[in-house]
C-alpha cells in the first residue's frame, strides 16, 4: 500500500539516549505481532576524532559552550491510519487523548532504554520524561518517510502542556536542596530507594517497584523509627513482593505504600531544615 500512511510520536533529546542509531523493532512479548518502530538519530554531532596519544589541550576560557548533538527519537505505528488527517485532527483538539498518546509513546521509548541498559550492562542508562524533550511532535508520514525525520503532517506538543512539574511533598526543591549541602539536611539511604519504586511504578513495571518497595520499607523504618505507622505496609508490600516473583502483583498496594513512605520522608525533611 505505497499511500499508507502512519501515525508517530517523535522527541528530541539535546544528550545521547545511549542506543546506537537505527530503527528498531518492537514487537509484543513473546515474538508477537509487531507494535512500533522506534527509530533513534543523532543530529549535529560532532567529529569523532582519534584520541591515543594526544596530549591535553591548553584552554583560555570556558565562556562558550560546548555544542551538544540532539537525539531524535520516533515511534512509528505498525498499523496504518485509516484517516490520517482525522485521527490528528482528533489529537490536535483533545488534550488528554493527546496526552495519552505521548505517554505511551514516552513509555516505549523508556522500555527500549531499559534493554539497552540491561543489553549494554550499564547502569548509567537513564530513562527520560517529558521535562528532558526540547520538541515533542505527532504527527503522520509514510513510514519510510517518517523514520527520515520527514512527515505529512505534525505539529509540536507546546512545552506548557508536556513539561509538567515532578510531583513532590513539603519543602520546594531548592530550600531542601541548599539545607542539604549547608550540612542542616540529609538525605536518607530510603530516599533513593523509593524513587526507583516511584518510577518503576511509573513505567508500568509493577513487579520491580514491588521488590524496590519492599527494600525501601525496610530501610525507611530502620532510618526513621518516629514513622513507625509505616509498620502497617509491611505485610501487603512483602505480599506483593513475593508475589512478584511469580508475575502477580498487587499494584494497589505498592502505589499506598510508596505515597506513605513519601509522606514520611516529606515530613522529616521539614524537620531537619
């Protein structure tokens, strides 16, 4: 069908993603029917040059910055649109139909990080949220055409819509921030602990913030014996944790119980500050 035409989500990233350039495949689990094409390309960067045996270069000034090349990352759909110009027009004007189309690009884009972190043993992988993206495009495009960067017909996301702020507890970032590196603050080794539960609950991936919140509960009450009312999640989050195993998760139980643990670390930063 040469006038086939296919809808995608396209973001641009000014740092490397990690993934080498090309499209990749994805298809649903078990070998599956195929779902998206991600295609990943980096613009603008520079020379790579030989380095062995060059000697460090004298610098007069750090006034300029470095250019940095943009990742641009689309996430083609494998089925083609009956109705291209309806089905964007149809984005264009709802916003949470909008919205859910990008998350869910957004979602994919991270799984295929996420493999290239395991695939790649590298532990300094990091996912992306809306807040990283310089542009984010919907559009549609035949589908050689699209994995170019070219397209029929997009229009960029406006930043106000997509750059939503980190939801959080308490003090405002910079005033915990500046209390922390004053030496008033700390930050609790549960801290980081929930935030990977956080965000594996995030990313539709319910086992691992299973078995991240089970670790953070344990660590949160030996850290903070004041929030001892924590003790009433111990028995449903190590449910779900072995559960998780097994592939069954109780999500519900997960998401209480990482907001209760946010709640109490909230509460402590307002005391240390």
């Amino acid at each position: 069908m040469p006038d086939s035409r296919f809808g995608f989500v396209q973001f641009e990233f000014a740092f490397p993603l990690g993934p080498a350039d090309g499209r990749y495949l994805r298809r649903r689990p078990g070998g599956g029917e195929p779902e998206r094409i991600v295609a990943l390309r980096t613009l603008g960067a520079r020379e790579r040059r030989l380095i062995g045996g060059r000697r460090p270069q004298a610098v007069q000034d750090a006034n300029e910055p470095e250019p940095v090349p943009t990742t641009r990352a689309t996430l083609i759909e494998a089925e083609p649109l009956q109705d291209p110009e309806a089905w964007l027009a149809a984005l264009r004007s709802d916003g949470d139909a909008r919205e859910a189309y990008t998350e869910r690009g957004l979602r994919e884009l991270n799984a295929v990080l996420r493999a290239h972190r395991a695939a790649a043993a590298d532990p300094y992988v990091r996912e992306v949220s809306h807040r990283h993206a310089n542009v984010v495009r919907v559009g549609h495009g035949s589908g050689e055409k699209v994995a170019e960067g070219r397209f029929d017909a997009a229009y960029e996301v406006p930043a106000e819509q997509r750059r939503r702020r980190p939801r959080t507890e308490g003090l405002a970032p910079q005033e915990r921030l500046a209390g922390i590196l004053s030496g008033t603050g700390t930050v609790l080794m549960a801290e980081e602990l929930v935030l990977r539960a956080r965000l594996d609950l995030d990313a539709g991936r319910p086992r691992e913030a299973a078995l991240q919140a089970r670790i953070a509960l344990e660590a949160l009450l030996a850290e903070l014996p004041d929030a001892a009312d924590l003790a009433s999640h111990r028995e449903a989050v190590a449910s779900a944790a072995n559960a998780a195993l097994e592939g069954d998760v109780d999500e519900d139980a997960v998401s209480e119980a990482v907001r209760a643990m946010r709640s109490a670390i909230a509460r402590h930063a307002r005391r240390t500050i």
